[in-house]
C-alpha cells in the first residue's frame, strides 16, 4: 500500500492517487490534453468514443485499434450513438477512419501539433 503524502501547502497528509488493481481495465495516457479537449467539445458521445478508443491503443500498443462495440456498450452507448461519435471525431481530425462493411471500424489516432491543434500525422511514439 502507497504512503500517504504530505504538500508544503497544507498540514495534513493527502490521500495517494487512485490505482488500478491487478485485471482491471485502465486508460494508459499520456493522452495530448489537446486532443481529450478538442472531443470534449464535441456534442454526442464522441469523447465517450475517443475514451474506448484510447483504452484499445493502450491495451494494443498501437495507435490503429478496432472500433469495440463491446466496450462502447459498456458504457451504454449503442451503435448508432458510437457511428455518429466516430463520425464527429473524424470530422474534426481527432481520427482517420476504414470502414469495411459487415466488420469493425479500423481507426487511427491523431496527433496535436505545437499549438494544440490536430494535425494528419498519426499518433505515434517518436
């Protein structure tokens, strides 16, 4: 179990950050603020479908990650509700989209540039 710590601004101890336990799910970061932003202010659920989406880069170590409707379902959100998602994501350069009828959405992530804008290269570890 993580110690508690203390800041110089205040007196008592702060509790420590919350963990994930051993088996659970969990969203590997960093994710660019400027991109969690950009999706934020999408309408819809297109921040609930970009999460998935970085919770499937993380689990896959990759930046190209099969749409989940499994996991988006956990999250109550129903197909229609993840198309249109996925739809305003790419509209707003968040994402590139394959689409293959009768299969999932192959979808690439995309990287802030300097100034907190999305660019067109993918998101990828330099």
């Amino acid at each position: 179990m993580r110690r508690a710590s203390t800041t110089p601004f205040l007196d008592t101890p702060q509790p420590s950050v919350p963990r994930h336990r051993g088996g659970e799910l969990f969203v590997r970061g960093p994710i660019p603020w400027a991109w969690l932003k950009t999706a934020a202010l999408l309408p819809g659920r297109a921040l609930h479908v970009g999460i998935v989406l970085w919770l499937e880069s993380g689990l896959r170590t990759s930046a190209v990650v099969a749409l989940s409707q499994q996991r988006l379902r956990d999250l109550g959100i129903d197909r229609y509700a993840s198309y249109r998602g996925l739809v305003r994501l790419e509209q707003a350069n968040l994402v590139d989209v394959q689409r293959h009828p009768g299969r999932l959405s192959v979808v690439t992530l995309r990287r802030p540039d300097a100034q907190g804008r999305v660019s067109g290269d993918a998101l990828r570890s330099e």
